[in-house]
C-alpha cells in the first residue's frame, strides 16, 4: 500500500472559535464540523506574530518552513534554499505535489515546493470576483501566461498576453477549490501532497448572495469583550485592517461585518465540502491525513480592533483540525501548539526524519493520545511594538509606544475574552514577576536580537 497522501486546507483570517462544532452555534459549517467529528481538534493552536501589518506574509512561512518567526530569513518574504519547504519535503520523497491558492513568499519557493499547480495567487489580497490568478509556470517566471477573462454570464471569452488570467465572475474560493478536485481527479500512482490555500475569509467580504442570506446581522451576539475604541494607548491606528469600520465602533455596523465574515466561512465550507467529497469518491479518503488551519485570526470589534495586529487570542490562535488516516476521530485538546508545529508533526505521523532546518516541535505524541501537552507556553510577538507570553493558563503581553510601556495580565481560565487586566492586583505580583522573567528569556532563544524588530523592542 501506498504511503497516505497529505491534502492541506488553509484558510485566510480565519479565528480560532469559527466552527459550530467548537461552540460557536451562530454560524454554519457542516463539513468543518464533519474534520472536528472524524478527526483531532486543536483548540489552542496559535500563529507566532507578525513582522508587519500583513501577518499572513510571515504565518504561511512558518507554516511552510516549520521556522519560528524570527527564525525566518527576510522575515517571510522569500524562502532560502537551505529552508527545507514542506511541499519540497515531500517532493524529494517520491510525492505527487501540487499547489494552489495564495501564496505569499516568493515565486521561486512555490516552485521548489510544487511539481504542479494551477489557480496560483501571489500576493496578499484581492477582489475575490477578479483574482489574478497564474496557471504553474515550470521555469517560476510567471509572467507568460494567457490572461482569461470569463464575464459574470460564463458565456465571453477574452484572451490576452499578460503574465495572469482572471476568472471575472467566478469567486476565488471556487476557483481555487476547483482547480483542487481537478487535482485529485487525476490518477495517482504514487502519494500526493496537495496545498490548498484560500483568500477567503479575508475581506473584502463577499460571496455568493445565497450564503449572505443566511445571516441576520440583527441576530449576531457581540463578544462582551466587544468595545467602541481601543483602551491601551499602543494602537495599530495606521493600519489598513482598521480604517474598515469607522470610528467608534457600533453594535450594528459590528455585526454587519461579523455576518459577512460568517457567510464567507459558511462559503469556504461548502467548497471544502465537495473537496472531501472527491476525496472519498476516488477512494483516498482513508489513505488521507488531512490539515485544516487558518494563517491568523481577526478581532472585529473586539477590544476595540478590527484587524490581527494585536496579540489577544482573537488574532493569535486559529482553528487546527487534522483528520484522516491514522487519525484518532472525535478527539479535542488543549494542547498548546504553534502552526510551524505542523511540519515536523507530518515527518514523525509518516515516520520520516525530520530535516535540520525545521525549528517546530512535533506534536504528533497529542495526535497519538500518549502524551497531553506539546509545549508548555507560548512567545508571541509583533513587529517592534507588542511581545506577549501565554503560560499555565495566563498571558502576559506588553506594549511598547511613544516611550510608553503599558503591561496586561489576563486569567485566560476565568477570563478567556481578556478583559480584566491583573498587572496592579496584589494577588498576581508573583505570577507578573514570573511571566516577565518568562517572556525576556524567550526573546534570548527567539533570534528576535538579531533582527532590527527585536533590538528596537528591548532596546
């Protein structure tokens, strides 16, 4: 029998309490629940930071590299050669690869990493009804390519000579799970590895009217953790992801935009629906493992934020759900676990040798049910403003602005939306005093001090 394939999933802005299974019964997603029931949550799972205001930049080159965030050479934007990449990974082990999607880190790596690929985004957003998207180019120069133009009636086609095509009329989250089945449409002989990267559900936030529909803004709970401003005088005020909803922040408009956000997932889940589907109509379903992640969360509205340039869970942690063969079904922990985590988890599931560029730490022992936690905190840190620690149930977060140092102590167990800050309650002083100890001696073994990033922070 051939070795299992590997199919990867990976969602865009996605937050971490966005699948009803996980106790969210506001929104819709029955083939993300179908991944929770066949396989392993990981309900604690996080993203490291960011380098800069595009968190996913940095998120999708740990993800692919298994590196720690400053572990990263040029901060994510490109891949060195020495930086095992986990599509290459497989490719150098006799595996079918193909790519499509977003894919952020530099033309030249997607190459390393895939054999094949069509639907393939490189950037960081876009109009989800226009993507310009690249069909797999062998010699990586992506820039001779026939530009297609479909217009909204599917019924003109327009060709050109430019180095993309575009789908206009077509949503990216189709186009990309489309391009995915074809994939495994084909006959494999030998075991494939599949990344399959989504825009969705970044904004701009449309979809299919049909999944729009089935939300009522009205009917949206907020957060209690839901406020009009940002209170710490750190704010990421300049950037994009925050001129989305005016300010203050209101009831109404907050929930306008968390319906569309839940429509898009709702959207995104029905492709990734007939993915799985196609998985078990050719028969691969059980010879499968599985990995469906998003690259970092999305505050709107709460604590006053609409974007992830913050470090509070609702940007940092997002879902994890690995299901397939060899997967235990129905099970959930709270192991705390990193994405870069993914890539060495995959080598010890499939008993290969881990490559010596990869700094993750495998949790494939939690996947297993003989060992209950992975890592025993968790170093979170944003450009040269935020760094934060999570750690036996507290975080510890510090931000840095104007000279001015504003620190934050949550109980994550009594105050999961982090809203009480515990810094000045004498009760918490010798919990404070270790977590700072803590989160300096992270910054040691982080690399951060070798990065103008870091020595900025600590200076």
């Amino acid at each position: 029998m051939k070795a299992p394939n590997v199919l990867i999933l990976f969602a865009d802005d996605q937050r971490f309490n966005t699948i009803n299974a996980l106790n969210n019964d506001e929104i819709i997603t029955p083939n993300l629940d179908r991944l929770v029931a066949s396989g392993t949550a990981f309900t604690h799972a996080h993203i490291q930071g960011g380098t800069c205001g595009a968190i996913c930049m940095a998120s999708r080159a740990m993800l692919n590299t298994g590196r720690s965030l400053f572990k990263l050479d040029d901060l994510g934007q490109q891949i060195p050669d020495d930086h095992t990449l986990m599509g290459e990974f497989f490719k150098a082990r006799g595996y079918d690869t193909f790519g499509t999607g977003k894919w952020h880190n530099g033309k030249k790596s997607f190459n390393r990493s895939f054999d094949q690929g069509d639907s393939i985004f490189f950037g960081g957003m876009s109009d989800h009804w226009a993507v310009p998207f690249y069909h797999y180019d062998s010699s990586a120069e992506y820039n001779k390519v026939i530009r297609k133009c479909v217009d909204q009636n599917h019924s003109n086609e327009v060709k050109k000579t430019a180095g993309e095509y575009m789908r206009a009329g077509e949503h990216s989250t189709d186009v990309i799970a489309e391009s995915v089945i074809k994939f495994l449409d084909q006959k494999h002989d030998k075991p494939f590895f599949a990344y399959t990267s989504f825009l969705a559900p970044h904004d701009p936030r449309t979809m299919p009217e049909e999944f729009l529909n089935m939300y009522n803004p009205e009917d949206i709970k907020l957060p209690p953790n839901f406020m009009s401003y940002h209170f710490i005088e750190y704010a990421n005020w300049e950037c994009r992801d925050e001129t989305l909803a005016p300010y203050p922040r209101t009831l109404a408009n907050t929930q306008k935009h968390i319906a569309e956000y839940y429509a898009m997932i709702t959207h995104l889940d029905y492709q990734i629906g007939r993915i799985l589907d196609k998985l078990e109509e050719i028969g691969e379903k059980d010879n499968t493992i599985i990995v469906y992640a998003g690259d970092n969360g999305l505050a709107l509205g709460q604590h006053g934020l609409f974007g992830k340039q913050s470090l509070y869970d609702h940007s940092m942690r997002v879902p994890l759900l690995i299901s397939g063969a060899g997967i235990k079904a129905g099970m959930k922990t709270d192991a705390l676990v990193y994405l870069f985590d993914i890539f060495p988890t995959l080598c010890d599931l499939l008993e290969q040798e881990i490559p010596a560029s990869v700094t993750g730490q495998s949790f494939a022992e939690c996947i297993k049910g003989t060992k209950d936690a992975a890592r025993d905190q968790i170093y979170l840190a944003y450009t040269d403003k935020i760094r934060a620690i999570t750690k036996d149930g507290f975080k510890y977060i510090e931000h840095r602005y104007n000279g001015i140092i504003t620190k934050q102590l949550f109980d994550l167990n009594s105050d999961p939306f982090e809203m009480s800050n515990l810094v000045l309650n004498p009760n918490y002083q010798e919990k404070l005093v270790a977590l700072q100890k803590a989160l300096q001696a992270e910054s040691q073994q982080s690399n951060e001090l070798n990065h103008n990033l870091g020595k900025n922070y600590w200076a």
